[in-house]
C-alpha cells in the first residue's frame, strides 16, 4: 500500500453523493511530503516516458502537478484555467468542462502560448470520476498538436465511468489509488489491490 492510499484510508472522508473529501492533506490544507512521494510516484510509473511539459487544471491539481514536475526535469507546469469570460479570443485553447463536484459547466482556458506542436505531455489531476475534466485537458492537448504520453492521477474512482472511457480511448492512465467502493452511512473505503 503506497501513501496516498494510506492516508486516505487515514484522513478520507465520505461524503453523500459519491465524493470523497482529501481536504486535511491534499485539497485544502496540503501534506507537502505526501505531494512530494506522490510526484516520485509518477515519475516511476511515467519512467520510459520523456516529458516536455505537465498539464493540469485548476485548482486541486496545481500542487500535485507541481510537485510532480520536479521528478521529471523540472518541466513548466501548466494549468488551465476556469474561465467566466464569453468572450475567449483566438489566442486560446478552450474545452467545456463539466464539473462533477460542483455540477456546473466551465469554460477552460489555456494560452496557446504555453502549450505547442511537439509538446510531450503528461496530464495530471486529483481525481477522476466521470472523466469529464481529463477530456476537457485531452482536447486541449491535442489542439495544440502536443502529444499526450500519459495521464496520471491520485484517487480514481473505480466505480465511476471515467477510468473506462480513458483506457479505452488509448491513454497509458495511472491511478495512485483507485477506490473501487465506498459508503458514507458507514464510513468505509475501499481501495483495490494494486500491488
Ligand atoms: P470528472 O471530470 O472525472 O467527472 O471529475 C474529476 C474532477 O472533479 C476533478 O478535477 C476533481 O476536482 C473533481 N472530483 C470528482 N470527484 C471527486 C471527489 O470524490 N472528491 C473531490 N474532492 N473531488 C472530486
């Protein structure tokens, strides 16, 4: 069992609706050491991969990113960002995005400054539920012409469809933890074995 799983296992909290809360380490106070083994942890799993840029979203997935850039050459960091704004101007990459906690629909932006033809990228996020803000991040990607060599997350959801969606369109996904049940009436979490 990696860190990540133990301190969820530890710190979880299950909420009603299918949403488990990380915010005592990870998406509100942030256990920084945790964030760095996390970081070792993809550049592990993503070894064979050579890596120009790490693409995220904001705002959970920022720390995570960064902490995993730092294993991988220090690569720039980006993110995309939820945008209010109608008026996008052709100077950026947009996806709609679907949010799973909050259930409204976003505009993300990124700056085609910041990502480019013959970018290797390594997306990243917290979570993965539905799969909505990874193909938001995946469209943006590949807008750009950059290639997309991996997608790394921290706690998937295995009972929900994202993860499928993603392994079948092709993309080398890895999860630090996949939480294959869970029941906030009871409290409990259930982590698959992935040793
Ligand atoms: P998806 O787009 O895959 O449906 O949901 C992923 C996004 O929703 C992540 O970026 C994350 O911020 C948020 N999210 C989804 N499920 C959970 C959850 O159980 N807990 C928390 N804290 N965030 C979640």
């Amino acid at each position: 069992m990696n860190c990540l799983e133990e301190r969820i296992l530890k710190d979880g909290v299950v909420k009603p609706g299918n949403v488990l809360k990380v915010d005592s380490f990870l998406n509100h106070q942030m256990d920084v050491a945790l964030l760095d083994e996390m970081g070792k942890e993809f550049k592990r799993r993503f070894a064979d991969k050579t890596i120009t840029k790490i693409l995220t979203i904001e705002a959970s997935g920022i720390a995570i990113a960064c902490s995993a850039a730092r294993y991988f050459n220090n690569v720039p960091v980006v993110f995309a960002k939820k945008s209010k704004s109608i008026n996008i101007d052709g100077d950026m990459y947009v996806a709609t995005v679907e949010s799973f906690t909050h259930k409204n629909v976003n505009q993300v932006v990124v700056s085609k400054r910041y990502l480019n033809e013959g970018d290797h990228v390594l997306i990243i996020d917290d979570f993965l539920a539905n799969g909505c803000a990874l193909q938001g991040l995946i469209s943006i990607a590949e807008s750009a012409g950059a290639k997309v060599e991996g997608i790394g997350i921290a706690v998937e959801k295995g009972f929900q469809i994202g993860g499928k969606v993603i392994r079948n369109m092709g993309y080398h996904l890895e999860s630090l933890a996949i939480v294959d049940s869970m029941d906030d009436q009871t409290s409990t979490i259930n982590l698959r074995d992935q040793d």
